[in-house]
C-alpha cells in the first residue's frame, strides 16, 4: 500500500513538471553582408537560451526551439544643412522562433546617430554597428517570446 502511495505521488509529482526546451539550431536567412553569420549565430544562441530560460526550463534534452533571423534592414537618414550634418541608421532585425510547431515572429529596432559640425563624413552609409545590432536581435528575441 506504502508503495502504490509513494508511486501514485511520484507520477502525480511528474505530471505537473513543466516541459523543458533546448535551442536546436539558429539560422541567419537574411542576407547580411557585412557579418560573419557564424559569429552572429552563436551570440544569438546565447541570447536566446538567456532569454528563453526567464520563462522555461531550459536542459539539454528538452523540446526543440529553433531561431531564423529572415529579415535584417538598416536603411540610413541623413540631412545636412549648412556646415551641420545628422545621420541616423535604424536597425530592424525579424527573428521567426518555432516552439512545439507554432512560430513566433518578434521584430527589434535600434538606432544610430551621427552628428558633425564643419566636418565632412568619409562615408555617407554608416558602418554596421555590432552594439546597435545585438540590441535589436535582443529587443526581437524578447518580442517573439513575450508572445509565446
């Protein structure tokens, strides 16, 4: 009888767990030519594990959860008047996160800005900032898991 107790609460005790998930794979599917996609990959697996496991268990065995960044833009706005010159380039990055067979599509969004005075930039574009893009991979991650 002590038995079938301790082994009705065990599996009583199991049932309620919460399911734990792993992040399988990352993919980059937008074309990013100024990035090595292997580096950009492995800090977005990071950040999604970190992200993720504020609200699931994470483990190594869990469900497969997979990242595909498909979009990244980063149009650049600029207006000179004069000697004074802003530019600003804005970052949108879309990530798709696939949990248990629904995706989720989060969008991040950062900016840039350049301002001078009397001095003429080198290069109209600015260059791709990796502060910049991190925190609009981090803001679209934190998007398409608060609606999970």
């Amino acid at each position: 009888m002590k038995k079938l107790l301790l082994v009705l609460s065990t599996l009583t005790l199991l049932s309620f767990t919460d399911p734990c998930y792993k992040v399988t794979s990352v993919v980059a599917s937008a074309d990013a030519p100024d990035m090595k996609k292997e580096r950009v990959i492995f800090g977005i697996k990071q950040l999604a594990e970190e992200i993720i496991s504020e609200k699931y268990t994470i483990c190594n065995d869990g469900s497969p959860i997979t990242v595909d960044v498909f979009s990244i833009e980063a149009p650049t706005t600029g207006i000179a008047i004069g000697p004074f010159t802003a530019i600003k380039k804005e970052t949108i990055i879309k990530v798709k996160v696939t949990k248990d067979g629904k995706e989720y599509i989060g969008e991040g969004t950062a900016k840039t800005t350049v301002k001078s005075t009397l001095i003429e930039l080198k290069d109209e574009n600015l260059p791709f900032e990796k502060t910049t893009f991190a925190s609009a991979i981090k803001k679209s991650l934190l998007d398409a898991v608060s609606k999970m």
